[in-house]
C-alpha cells in the first residue's frame, strides 16, 4: 500500500512567512529585512553604507533577504511575473501547489514545474522516484523521511527531496547554519551568521572584512573597501623600492614590462620579477640564444644544436655534446 506523503500544498518555512510579512509593509520595511539600522553581531556595521545581519559579503541584497535562505528573488507570490508566478524557497517558479497548473497537469515541487501526473512508481524516475497519489499524482523525491539515507535523513516539505537538514537544529558546530533553499548545512547563509569583522561570501564560508587598512595586517596590509578584502596594493605608492610595482593581481613586483628590467634580466616575468628570458628573441648571446625556464642556454633539443661536432643537447644543462 502507498505511504500517505504530506499535502500538496506546499507549506512556507517560518522564515520564508517573515520575510513575506516583512515584504507587506512599507518600503522600509523591506529594507530592514535585509540589514538593521546599527552594527550586528556579524559582518561590518553599515555606518560606511554596508550592510550587516541579513546581507551577504557585505553588501545588500540586490532583491531582499531571508535569514534561511540568503538573498532571494522572492517573498510571496506577489514578487514573481507572469512567466513564473509561484514563489518557492525564494525562487520564481512555474508552480508551487498543484491549484497553479492548469490542463490536467500537477506541480512537481522539486523545479516547480507543471507536469503530467503519475499514477504509480514506475512513471517515475531519477531524484524524484516516489509516485505522490495522495498528492494528486506528483512525482517526489521522498514522501516521508524514512524514504532518506543517513547522509540526507529529512524529507523537504517544499521540495519532497531528501536533504541533509531543513533548520539549523539538524546541523553540527562546524557548518551550524542550514541553507534552506538547497538543504544543505553550511558555515553562513548571511553575514549574520559570520562572527564580528567577517562576512558571508559566496562560498557559504565566513571571510574576514576590512574597512580601513588597520583592519589588515600580514603581506596584505591595504584595505580593498568597495569589497572588504585585504590586499598587498592598489597603486604603486604602496609598494617598496625593490618591487615598486603594483601589478593586476594587486601584488608589488619588481616590474610590470620589460622596460623597468636591467640588462642583464630584460624581460618581466610578473611575479617572479626580472627575468634572464621569457622567449628566445630575449637571447642575444649566440652561444646561448635559446630561452629555458626563463634562462638563456645553449639548446632544449638535438635541432638546436648546429654543430656536428657536438650534435647532442644534453638536458640537464642544456649544452651540446658530442654524439
């Protein structure tokens, strides 16, 4: 007999719903789910402009955020178009209950698209394997937990997927915070999350912020502010006398082009400085005018080696030797 799954409607987390109470008041309000008005515990306060709590890598969330699920194009329904009306864990999508789609078809809630309904499990496949009858014929990656293994143990109620948690209390010390939207225990989903002087990025990890340079300290002593990152430099002023260049990585290097290279190391080799070679047209010793490894030698293959006396390149010093 097929296990009863929870209704087809798809139930908000109570995250989600604040965010959604928020996105019904004024503006402001909307403003304030993304970052409070003074410093928070996490991330860098926004007395420069950059907001803290409920912002990711600094920086307010282009659309709005939601402390479960980072920054999101959606609160309700209300923030989608007509292409994609449902709103889902913070996404537009084409459906989110089975009442959205129309000619017969059913929401499947993993992508939130209309689909043709299933009737058993052999209509199914892939991560979304279990026929949901009781669901009105939607295919489902779990029905109940018990369908999960032990690495996913919890059944989505939005997605009906198999996830690693679906609240932060399923999560362990080192990745505490539950990102909602994939189900997935993560260092940081918002800024928030991060301990004071770090932000959220990308990466779901927690990175060090700086707002002036004595926020930097180590190599990187310059404050990068429209991002927070420490860095060696942003101009050649803040470089020394033997690497006085402040090349694209933002590292000072002895040069940036040839022309500030002695003659005995003419070619700029980025990073590593002054070069013997990058090509052979640096050569112009015709007993060595072949460039290896950035030094000029006399050959790095039998070709170069035009003496037939000494036919053979030897390739550990890159000599002729007689064959």
């Amino acid at each position: 007999m097929k296990r009863s799954a929870h209704s087809s409607s798809i139930a908000p987390s109570r995250k989600h719903l604040a965010a959604a109470a928020l996105l019904l008041g004024t503006l402001a309000a909307a403003f304030v789910a993304c970052g409070d008005d003074g410093a928070t515990d996490g991330g860098p306060s926004d007395d420069g402009g950059i907001l803290g709590g409920c912002a990711l890598d600094g920086k307010e969330c282009d659309v709005l955020c939601d402390e479960g699920l980072g920054c999101v194009d959606c609160a309700e329904d209300a923030d989608c178009g007509a292409a994609a009306p449902a709103c889902s864990h913070g996404r537009c999508r084409e459906c989110a209950t089975n009442d959205q789609c129309g000619g017969g078809k059913v929401c499947f809630p993993k992508d939130g698209s209309c689909e043709d309904p299933c009737s058993a499990d052999d209509d199914c496949s892939g991560d979304e394997e279990f026929c949901d009858e009781d669901g009105e014929g939607r295919c489902v990656g779990c029905l109940t937990d018990e369908d999960c293994p032990s690495n996913r143990p919890e059944c989505d109620p939005v997605r009906s997927q198999c996830v690693e948690c679906t609240s932060d209390a399923a999560c362990g010390a080192a990745e505490p915070t539950c990102d909602e939207r994939e189900g997935e225990c993560r260092e940081c989903n918002v800024d928030g999350d991060c301990p004071s002087g770090s932000v959220c990025q990308g990466d779901h990890k927690c990175h060090d912020f700086c707002e002036s340079d004595i926020d930097c300290d180590g190599d990187k002593t310059v404050c990068r502010t429209e991002d927070g990152n420490c860095v060696e430099c942003t101009g050649d002023d803040q470089c020394g006398a033997a690497e006085p260049f402040c090349n694209e990585k933002e590292k000072c290097v002895e040069c940036v082009t040839d022309s500030g290279c002695p003659a005995d190391r003419p070619a700029c080799g980025d990073d590593k400085g002054c070069v013997e070679c990058k090509d052979d047209q640096h050569c112009d010793d015709p007993d060595r005018s072949v460039c290896k490894d950035e030094r000029c030698v006399e050959c790095d293959k039998d070709d170069d080696c035009t003496d037939p006396d000494r036919p053979k390149c030897e390739k550990k010093d890159h000599v002729c030797e007689p064959g």
